[in-house]
C-alpha cells in the first residue's frame, strides 16, 4: 500500500466516529424540530442533507483537532478541553444554525440585508434557542468522549465500554 493511500485510509478512518455521531445528532435535532414546527410549513432537512452535513462536521472535527488552539489545554485536567472545545464547536454550530436559517428566509427576500431582518422578526427565537440548548448537550457529549478517548486510549475504552476485546492473533 502506498503511503499516500495509507494516510486516506487513516483520514477516513478517524472521520468514521464523529461523522457516525453527527449522522445520529442531527437526525435527532431534525426530529425534533419536526415536532416542534408541526404544521407551520417550514422546509425540514432531508436525511440527504443531513448526511453530507454529518461528513462535513465529521472531517470538520478531523481537520480542527490538528490546529494548535483547538487542543490548547492537554496538560490539564480534561475539564479545561471540554470546555474549551464545546465553546469552540457550540459557536460553529450555532453561526451555521442562524445561517441555515437565514438561508430559508433568503429565498423568499430580494436580499440579503432584507433576508435577515426577516429572519429576526419572524424566527420563533424559542425553537432556536432551544435547539441550541439541544446542541450544546449534545456537544458537550462528544467532546467529553473525545477527551476521555485521547486519554484513556481508543482500545481500552473500547474494553471499558464493551468489555474485554479478544486477543489478537499474533
């Protein structure tokens, strides 16, 4: 294998966990703002959507844990990356949210500006916030994992989680 298709595998790889996460999170977001906007009419993401979203956020996840201030904190307790990390995604998450937002009232707008005083009158800010809220736990989730599995190590959380692995075959 040349090493060139060594290090794609190893991407995607490392792209798998988060993407699988974010491929179920959304999902559940998705339903719940279904229940929440039952019979308003606005347009719901389609699981197509949603998936090439969830492999965006998956090599998102990849690429950012290589930058230097994303992991700013190794040496301290896993509280200090929690945060710092949840912080970190929490605000993406929430500026794609309010875009995608503003992207539905953008259609039916002349303009931009006219876009987005449109979204400010008219949004339901509770059901905004409230998938904020939703995403913000659901965040804090993945970077408490994340951390745990930096640490602890991917096999032994593996073991931990599903119990003891079958030994490897030498």
């Amino acid at each position: 294998m040349s090493r060139l298709t060594a290090k794609i595998k190893e991407e995607i790889l490392e792209m798998i966990p988060p993407t699988i996460y974010f491929f179920v999170i959304l999902h559940i977001v998705a339903f719940i703002r279904v229940l929440m906007t039952k019979n308003t009419g606005l347009p719901l993401p389609t699981t197509m959507s949603i998936t090439v979203a969830a492999l965006i956020l998956g090599k998102s996840v990849v690429i950012a844990d290589l930058m230097p201030f994303i992991n700013r904190y190794p040496e301290r307790p896993l509280i200090w990356n929690v945060a710092w990390k949840t912080t970190s995604y929490f605000f993406v998450a929430m500026l794609i949210h309010y875009l995608e937002r503003l992207y539905d009232f953008w259609k039916e707008a002349p303009g931009l500006v006219a876009a987005n005083q449109k979204l400010i009158a008219e949004l339901v800010w509770p059901h905004f916030w409230a998938i904020q809220i939703l995403l913000a736990v659901l965040i804090v989730m993945y970077c408490v994992m994340r951390e745990l599995v930096r640490v602890i190590g991917a096999d032994k959380m593996k073991a931990i989680f599903f119990g003891p692995l079958p030994a490897k075959p030498v």
